[in-house]
C-alpha cells in the first residue's frame, strides 16, 4: 500500500448557498510535486486554505504521517511542519529580509532579539536551499522573484515539510519561473513536498509528479504528468474539447494611429514618478501588448489612458483629438467648453463617448458597481443611450433581454441577470465587464488583464474576440502579465521597465526568453552574454 505523508479524506467545504469543496480526497508523498488544477472557482485555494488552518472542512478529515489532525489557525499547520506562499504575498515592505523571515518566531530572551543569531540562521537557510538573497535588504527594494524567495525561506525558517505554492509563476518572468522552478526541484531532494495551485497547463507538465483536477469544487481526475497531455488536462478542466492556442492572421494595420502618446509623466500614490516620459501610438487594425514585471508603471499608465489618474505632463490623442491628462489641461484646453458641454468634466466619461472601451485591472473598483444587477451593470456607462432609454425612462425589457443574450454568449455564471454583482465570483465578475466592453464597436480599447481569474475554456473564447475587435480595425492596447498572453495576442511588443518603455518588438522576431530579460531590466548590449 503506498505510504502518504498527507491524506486530505472526503473534504467538504459549504459557504452560504456555495459548496467549494464536495467530497474531495487527495494525497501527497514524501519528496513530490503534486500539481492542483482548475478554472477559477474550483475550489483548489479553498481546499489549500483548510490545509493551512484558515478555513475548518464542514465534514472531512486530515491526516499527517498517518495521525489526523484539527488545525484552527494557520499556527496549528505551521506547528505540523506546513508553510504557505499566498499569490500575494504577506511581507512588511520597509521591514529587512530577516525582520521578515523571523517575524513572530524572533529568537532571543527576555524580550530581546538576537538579530546576528537571526541574521546568521537567515543566510545558512538561504545557502543550504540555493535561495540566495541580501539578508540586510528592505522588502521594498527586493524585484517580485526574491519577495518570493523570502515567502520560501519564511517557511523554512518554520521547518516546512510541506510547502503550498499559490499560483507561485503568476507575475515573474521565464527566467524567474526558471529559477524558481530550480529552487523547487532542490527542495524535493532535501524531502520537502511541494503542492502547486495553478491553473498553467505547461508548468503542471514542466514541474509536478502528478496532478489533481478539480470542476466546480468536485475532483474530476488524478494523473501522473507523464505520458499526460495539455488538451487532455484542458478538457478534464473545464469539461469538454478546448483550443490552446488562437491563431492571429497577419492584418495590414491602418496607417493613421488611432491612439497617440506623447512624453507622458505620471505620478503614482506615494508621489514618485511612475511613468516616465512614455511615448506609445496604436494603429487600427494592430494589437500592441505592452509586457513587464507587475510595478513597473503599467498600472499608472493604464490608468491615465482611462482618465482614473491625472498625468503630470504630456498627450494622449485620440483620433487627433487631445484628451484632457489633469484639470488644468481640461480648464485650459481650447476644447474645455465641448468639454463641459458633453463630458461634464469627466475625463472617464469623456472617453468612453468618444469610443474607447475599458477593460481596467481592478474589477471591483473601477469595472463594477458591485451592489447593482448584473444587467445593470452589462450596459453601465451606456445607459443613457440607444435601445435601453427613451423619454428619460429605462426601458428594462430591453435591458434584461440584452443582459440575458449576454449572460449566455460569455458563461457568465448566474441564476438570473437580476443578480447582485456581488455575488459573483471574481472570473464571473471579469466576464461581465468583458461581455459589456467587447458587445459594442469601439475606436480603440485599452484591455488590461483580460483573463485574469478565468479558466482555460473562457480564455479560448476571450481570446478569439479580442483577435476580432483587431480584425474589425479596432486598435487594441493590451496591458497583461501573463508573457504567453502577450505573445499570443499582439502583433507589437513594447516592453516596460521602471516606468519607461525600453524596447520594442515585432512579435514574430523574439521569443518569451529575449522579452523577459528586457522585463528583467536587461541591456541590448549584454543579450549574448546572459
């Protein structure tokens, strides 16, 4: 009989009116990488956050080296040798690596703590395991792959047996997912096992012993990664056939720029210049995907584009038409009186009548209203407008039927477009902003993290229509972490780096691994040698 160090026995998890978990039974072994795979929503972070003490199963049982276990708090799972690295990670960002790393198991007497004792644990964890990194460093200096590192060496620290890794690839680079993967690898030899929640179909195959498949909060299947394929997991996954890979035809772009930027300076929240004199134009026609690590300015610029931040200096034309950057420029511009007429100084407003559609990085507060219908908020910001107003009255026949129609095109799970936006799952809560952004024909489009929280069957169908606004002359700026996204989709790559675009690509002239030391901050003149 195979011996488990870990046995997760018919877990049941039940929130109000959702079951996350229903029945699910998984194992580990001493010195494996086991894989969990799903959509989002299957319920993978949840039966990880009930291993890790953060949520009690409704029903179930945990067993660890063969005797069961009750954990009421992450400290019970940390006691019994577990550790966990969250997708977002749990760090003190003015505190040092070491201040990190110890923090809650600080060791001294008497109320004082032995830094150089910590200090020194710290570097022979780092050295043993092949984490390398500056015990001395401030967390706000440390690029996102050695935040990560220090997640890892926190929970060596903690004597971790059994290391949970929460989509652990999701903002780093190839040559970070290299390297990491690498630390992986060194770890198993020590006899530390390793669980992965992802939802990367090459990583799964890349890295893990065997895999978990998890729909809708049921396991669906187990399957040694070798010999398996990516369709067969896809399909396992979501449930029927899925198409990988999109194919984008070459497309003759326009030969005016719909969107034009020039020398743009913004400032980010803590008043630090951001974006930093960035110039960018998008043609008809053209996909422009800008890659780069999480934090390098993407977001303030993204924001600027749809009018959510003010920029210090600079243009962002579109269409030949300056649009306001900051309230002096709306005050001062020689448009201010069209301005004030038809965008009643409203720079997210104004955009969007002038044919922009948005799809922005934060759903929750800048893409939903989150206590209005799903209908509502499937024709919000058009409401005023076309078949769903007349007499200054919504027509709501006509919205729940248009609601409805949408709903069912984009499997945006729900009972009933009366819905409240709330209740919805953050990859259901994306599909509504999306549905309501690609139903109409806009200029241009500015889609940041298109399918973040979506599973691979939604990704295929996201895909596709982004790939037809394109072909429907649409110029698209594509703003997304995920690098094989980027790839997939753009047919120019303009790379960002502490707030500058540092370099530019033809898509089909460089790879992921060229893109990514540019990510990384790499100099032209260095490629070769790295």
């Amino acid at each position: 009989m195979e011996e488990y160090i870990l046995e997760m026995k018919n877990i049941t998890k039940k929130f109000p009116k959702v079951i996350a978990n229903e029945d699910v039974t998984i194992n580990l072994k001493k010195g494996e990488i086991l894989a969990l795979l799903g959509e989002n929503g299957a319920g993978k972070s949840t039966l990880m956050n009930i291993l890790y003490g953060l949520y009690k199963p409704t029903s179930g049982e945990i067993n660890l080296d063969g005797e069961k276990v009750q954990f009421h708090s992450p400290k019970d799972a940390i006691k019994h040798n577990l550790g966990m690295v969250h997708q977002h990670f749990m760090l003190v960002e003015n505190l040092t690596v070491t201040e990190n790393i110890i923090l809650g198991e600080e060791p001294g007497n008497a109320g004082f703590i032995n830094y150089n004792l910590a200090r020194k644990k710290v570097k022979e964890l780092s050295k043993k395991f092949k984490l390398e990194i500056d015990p001395d460093e401030k967390i706000e200096n440390l690029s996102v792959g050695l935040q990560q590192r220090v997640e890892i060496l926190k929970a060596l620290y903690r004597k971790a047996k059994i290391l949970i890794l929460d989509e652990p690839t999701a903002v780093l680079t190839p040559q970070e997912i290299e390297k990491l993967f690498e630390v992986i690898k060194d770890l198993v030899k020590t006899g530390v096992s390793v669980i992965i929640i992802t939802h990367k179909l090459e990583e799964v195959l890349d890295i893990a012993d065997r895999v978990y498949i998890l729909r809708r909060g049921k396991l669906v299947g187990e399957r040694n990664t070798k010999g398996v394929t990516k369709n067969e997991l896809a399909n396992m996954m979501v449930g029927r056939d899925v198409v990988l890979t999109v194919t984008r035809t070459p497309k003759k772009r326009g030969e005016k720029p719909t969107l034009k930027i020039n020398n743009l300076v913004v400032y980010n929240s803590k008043k630090l210049k951001a974006v930093n004199n960035v110039s960018l134009e998008v043609y008809p026609g053209e996909i422009v995907g800008i890659a780069g690590v999480d934090g390098n300015g993407q977001t303030e610029l993204a924001e600027a584009i749809i009018g959510f931040r003010d920029s210090y200096e600079g243009q962002i034309i579109l269409d030949n038409y300056s649009l306001p950057i900051n309230d002096k420029t709306q005050k001062n511009s020689l448009n201010s009186i069209l301005n004030k007429l038809f965008f009643e100084n409203n720079f997210v407003k104004g955009r969007l009548d002038r044919g922009i559609s948005i799809v922005p990085a934060d759903r929750q507060r800048h893409g939903l209203i989150l206590e209005m219908q799903v209908a509502e908020n499937l024709i919000l910001g058009y409401q005023g407008k076309g078949k769903f107003w007349e007499h200054n009255i919504l027509k709501w026949k006509n919205i729940y039927n248009f609601s409805d129609e949408l709903i069912k095109k984009y499997d945006i799970r729900t009972p009933n477009s009366k819905n409240i936006a709330s209740n919805l799952s953050g990859g259901n809560q994306q599909k509504v902003i999306l549905a309501r952004e690609f139903s109409k024909t806009p200029k241009f489009a500015l889609i940041v993290q298109p399918t973040r929280g979506l599973d691979v069957g939604a990704i295929e169908y996201i895909h596709k229509r982004i790939l037809e606004m394109r072909d429907a002359n649409c110029a698209i700026l594509l703003i997304s972490l995920e690098l094989e996204e980027i790839f997939s989709l753009s047919d120019r790559i303009l790379v960002m780096y502490n707030g500058q675009i540092t370099k530019e690509f033809k898509t089909e002239e460089t790879d992921q691994m060229e893109v990514g030391f540019y990510m990384m901050g790499g100099d032209k003149t260095k490629v070769k040698e790295a």
